[in-house]
C-alpha cells in the first residue's frame, strides 16, 4: 500500500471545560452534586517511555479493550509515534474488522498464529492501516490452533518474537508503541501477551459485573508477574461508558485502592463513539468533538507523554 494513501489522524481541539480535572487524590468528602469527572494520577505513578509493549486486557467482554486499544493508538500516532497494534481475540478479532489491514495483492498474508508457529517474523506480520502512523498485525479464527495444538514456547512467543526484533534492530527500533488487544478470557495467548508486555492497561465498564470480574483479573496478572513476567505492571484504569452516579464513584474508590500506583481514567459515554467501528474509523476521526475522543486522547498523553519518536 502506498503511504501516501494512508490518511493522517487529525489533532483534536477541545474546549478546556470539556477536559478531565486532574486529581492527585480523590477528595471523598465533595457532595455527589458537585462531582466532576476526574482523572487519577497519584504521586507514586510512573509515565511510561517509548519503546513500550502495552497490553490491553480484562476477562470479561464488553468493557471496551478494542475501543481502548484504537483510541490510544490513535492518539499516539497523531502526535507523530509509530505505533503497532497486534489482535490477540481471536474469538471476534474485532480489532482487524476496525482497522484494516492492507494487504499487498501479491504477497502472502499472515497473522498473528503465524508467529505462534515460527512461521515468520513479526515485523512480517505486521501490516498497514488505512490511517497513518498505525500498522496492525492481524488475526482471526485460525489463532484458535494456538489453543488446541499448543506449540511448544507457546507462552513465551510473543515476548522472544519482540526480543529478536529489537535485537535485530538496536535502537532503531520499527516502533515507538506496541498495544495488544486481548480476547476477553484466560487463554494461551491472553498469557503470552501479558508475558510480553511492559504495562497492563485495563477497561473496565462501569458495571457490577466488571466489579466482581476484578477479583479474577488481579489473580491473572499475580500469577503472571509471578511465573512469566515479574515487571509486568498494570499502568492504567479506563472506566468506560461512564455518567456521574455514585457506583461509577465506588468503582473508581476500588479500582484506585487496588491498584495504587496506576493512574484512573473516566471515558465518559458517547453514543456516536459507539458508531466508530461500523464505520471502519476511530474515534477521533468518526466523532472528533466526542467526549471519548478527548478523553482518550488526555489519557494517552498522561501514560506516554508526547515527545519525538525515537
């Protein structure tokens, strides 16, 4: 595909009213009709730096993992960063159906199971989008062979395949920002994602089941920081589809107590951000004065703080 086609991802400009308030600390004591939408960031978060192997993960489906995952690439490429996105979801791969990949006509066409089978690199995995900046490494139904045929290193694959990249490529490393989009289960490749990521982010509907399913989710990433990548770290909270009421004030309460050193981001609800995947778009482009577009786009410059590409 030629780059030239590729569209760019335009800058936002929202009114500063419209912007999340920053918060060091959540003031429990402000009567529920004077609550405003609030950003978290305590004193013990850390900003993460480029290169960076983000993944995007919750056990439970619905919280808005591919929303997340498109909207933070997004953001990152509009401020010049080179970012990938792998679709490790088998189950819809939702994240190759929004962001296309472009295939050459006369080139093999690969996907995420093919580096799973050492049938090619991953940078030979990874394809264009239509919008500037992103690249995506595909999947779809036959990444269930992972599952069933359980290749051996299977959990360690995705982490040796950034190994070898980056060792292939020292310092010039091909991108900036790496985010990997999570099947909503505990499975093989949901593991070897977190084994191969630096942060954890997690979407969170504001939702009581989303609360219950925290429980499951923080034995997974223990267990993981315990068997297969001690520096895994969860780096941010996104409570999605969120409106002002007092469970959406409780969950924040317990999601910042469970995770103190991660920052909490409201995205508040939008219907036309819903719309986004049908069109084939992100959000910023499909609905650029949308709340969710700003407040994703705030989010990403508090986790990854904007500066050149390496």
């Amino acid at each position: 595909m030629n780059a030239s086609h590729r569209a760019p991802l335009p800058a936002l400009s929202s009114p500063p009213g419209d912007r999340l308030e920053v918060v060091a600390a959540w003031d429990e004591a402000t009567p529920y009709q004077s609550w405003r939408p609030q950003a978290l960031v305590p004193p013990t978060f850390r900003p993460a730096t480029a290169p960076q192997t983000f993944v995007v993960v919750n056990q439970k489906g619905g919280a808005g993992k591919t929303t997340t995952v498109v909207e933070l690439a997004s953001s990152w490429a509009a401020q010049g960063l080179r970012v990938r996105v792998i679709d490790a979801d088998h189950q819809e791969a939702a994240l190759s159906q929004w962001l296309l990949p472009q295939y050459a006509e006369d080139g093999p066409r690969h996907s995420l199971r093919s580096v799973f089978f050492d049938e090619c690199s991953l940078l030979e995995t990874t394809y264009p989008t239509l919008f500037e900046g992103i690249d995506i490494v595909p999947s779809g139904l036959d990444l269930v062979r992972v599952e069933y045929d359980r290749p051996i290193g299977a959990e360690q694959a995705l982490a040796a395949a950034l190994a070898r990249e980056a060792g292939q490529h020292g310092e010039a490393v091909p991108y900036d920002v790496t985010l990997i989009d999570c099947a909503p289960s505990l499975s093989l490749v949901t593991v070897a994602a977190m084994t191969a990521a630096d942060q954890a982010l997690v979407p969170l509907s504001v939702g009581g089941l989303d609360l219950k399913a925290m429980a499951s989710l923080d034995r997974t990433i223990t267990a993981v920081q315990q068997k297969n990548n001690p520096k895994l770290a969860v780096g941010a909270v996104f409570l999605t589809a969120w409106d002002k009421s007092g469970f959406a004030r409780q969950l924040a309460s317990r999601v910042s107590e469970d995770y103190p050193e991660a920052a909490v981001f409201p995205i508040r609800r939008s219907v036309r951000a819903a719309e986004a995947p049908i069109a084939e778009q992100p959000v910023r482009v499909w609905a650029p004065e949308s709340t969710a577009a700003s407040d994703y786009e705030q989010s990403a410059g508090i986790i990854l703080p904007q500066r050149e590409a390496v």
